[in-house]
C-alpha cells in the first residue's frame, strides 16, 4: 500500500544539500527545492530514510517526513492540499510517450 509522504529539509552544507535533492528526487516529485511529494511503500520509505541517513549530518542537518495518508484514496493530488500562485503540473506517472 503506498502513501502520500511529504519530505521537506533544511541541509547546511551545499555538497550535502545536492546529495539529499537527488536521492528525495529519485523517489518523488517536487512542489518547492527542498519540498517533495512522494508516493511510497514501507520498503520505499525505508529506502529512502535509509539513503538520506547516508549523507546526512545528523547534527545540523534536518529531514522531515509527514505521512499524509493512503496514495490509493486521495489519487495523485496531496491530500488537503491548496496552491496559491503558480501550480506545478503533475508528472504523468507511468506514461511512456514515443
């Protein structure tokens, strides 16, 4: 069963700060730089917290995950969810165009 994950963090060092963007991108999309809505399974959340646990400085640097429920009752909108100015499309999640 999959669920909304929110990711946000706050990372100190720029090299550091690259490393986390790429793995938090590997496994969701982005709404702001350092704020992703992923869609994951307790594996991929494992995955993903077991990554950033890699690079992280966990002195000064600062992951958080908000778990916002089951992917499968809310679609691929984050739940609750409201934008005020530009809204980013969503990815067309399992479509390959040729």
């Amino acid at each position: 069963m999959r669920h909304h994950v929110l990711v946000c963090y706050d990372v100190c060092d720029p090299r550091r700060l690259r490393k986390v963007h790429g793995i938090v991108r590997d496994f969701g999309e982005p709404l702001q730089y350092s704020v992703f809505s992923c869609q994951l399974t307790a594996q991929e959340r494992a995955e993903l917290e077991a990554a950033l646990l890699e690079v992280l400085d966990q002195h000064c640097d600062q992951v958080l995950l908000v778990d916002l429920g089951q992917a499968e009752i809310h679609g691929h909108a984050v739940p609750g969810s409201r934008v005020l100015g530009k809204a980013r499309k969503p990815a067309l999640v399992g479509v390959i165009v040729l």
